[in-house]
C-alpha cells in the first residue's frame, strides 16, 4: 500500500467512522464513505488489546498484503477504514484472507 492510499489523520478517521456505513464480517468491522479520490483509500486500526507491538504489527503487515492482492476489488472513490477485532488473534493467515473476500463479494 503507498502513502498516498492511507489515511492517518484522526479527523479522517472519526469523519468515515461517524459519517461512513458499516459492514461487520468475524474478523473485522470496516467502516466506507465515498471520498473525492481517485483511488480508494484505507485507514487501519488495531487495538492494544490483542498484543505487544509485535503482534500489532504482524497483523497490520498482513492486512496490508491483503489490502494490496485485493485492490481491484476495492470501489475506486471510497475510503475504507478497517478495525480489527480480537477474535483475530486465533484466526490463520488464510482465515483472514477468506473473512476480508466474504465482505468483498458482500458489495463494499
């Protein structure tokens, strides 16, 4: 994912969170608004409940790879913001992967 197609203000976040729908899938909620982009856009969140910074970032690294193979897929003028939930925590590489298609196929 480029820096380009992040979003990392805290105004943006709570603007997509408040504003945005909602779509609930067993490892994730994810959170999409239409933005005045010409590419779609993510934000990622993941709690310090499920682990030390290593853990963190494993999943933030994995999502991103998921994030990257699955782009096309993606509506081009939203932004999405993805918050992950503890349940991933026991969930494998391939789980994720199949619970983030199951929610593309729904029409995000």
């Amino acid at each position: 994912m480029k820096k380009q197609e992040m979003i990392k203000k805290n105004a943006d976040f709570n603007d997509i969170i408040n504003k945005g729908e909602l779509l609930k899938t067993k490892y994730y909620n994810i959170y999409y608004k239409v933005g005045d982009n010409d590419f779609p856009k993510f934000g990622l969140a993941v709690s310090k409940k499920l682990g030390n910074a290593v853990v963190r970032n494993k999943i933030k690294r994995q999502l991103r790879m998921l994030i990257d193979e699955n782009k096309n897929k993606f509506s081009i003028k939203q932004n999405y913001i993805i918050i992950v939930k503890k349940s991933i925590n026991e969930a494998k590489f391939a789980d994720m992967r199949a619970d983030l298609a199951q929610a593309l196929e729904k029409g995000i």
